[in-house]
C-alpha cells in the first residue's frame, strides 16, 4: 500500500528503500551529512527548534488543493524555504484560479497514503 520511502506509515516510521538510496548516494558521492530523528512536529519551527538549528535552514511541504474547472479540483505540492510564508494571492493569479488552500489531513492521506 505505502511506497517505501521516509516518512510516517500508519503511525510508525519507516526506514524503507527512499532513505537507504539517499544515504547511499550521499556516500558514494563522499557528501558529508548528519541524521537528525525526532518525534514527528507539525511546523518549521518546531522542527528548527529540535534539530538546533536556524529557521532558514530547512525546507516545508505544503500540499495545497486548488480549482481547475468549475467542478474539478486537484492537488499541487508547494516546496519552500521553512522561513517564507506561503503567498496564496500569488499563486491563485500563477494558477490561474480562484479557489486555492491547504489540503486537509483527509486529502492528504488520500494522495500520498501516508499520515
């Protein structure tokens, strides 16, 4: 059902096949990096807060849902800096649409069959 990759599968973690490739990559290429686990946060800077390190310094998700036809909606997954605050003016005129939000956890659950 879950593909296997980081990330949380009905409650617990997984340490699947995403994390061993990225690490192996990382390896092979002599890229220095730290792992840094943690109980799972629901913002930027809870995140920044636990691993001890600046805001700027990490990334967010967001899955937002937005309107393509009057009767069609869809989803789009939105990668930025953890410390900007998303521009949803902005994206509605990028888009092309009136109607833009943040998934709910149902959808969310729903497109990527995860928690």
């Amino acid at each position: 059902c879950c593909k296997a990759e980081d990330g949380i599968r009905g409650g617990e973690r997984s340490r699947g096949l995403g994390d061993v490739y990225k690490r192996q990559l990382l390896n092979d290429k002599k890229i220095e990096y730290k792992v840094t686990e943690h109980e799972p946060v629901k913002t930027s800077e809870e995140a920044a807060k636990i691993r001890g390190v600046s805001l700027a310094s990490g990334a967010k998700a967001m899955l937002l849902k937005y309107s393509i036809s009057k009767t069609e909606q869809t989803l789009i997954l939105a990668v930025l800096s953890a410390e900007t605050k998303i521009d949803m003016k902005l994206l509605k005129k990028v888009l092309s649409t009136k109607n833009i939000s943040i998934a709910n956890a149902a959808d969310a659950s729903k497109a990527t069959h995860c928690i």
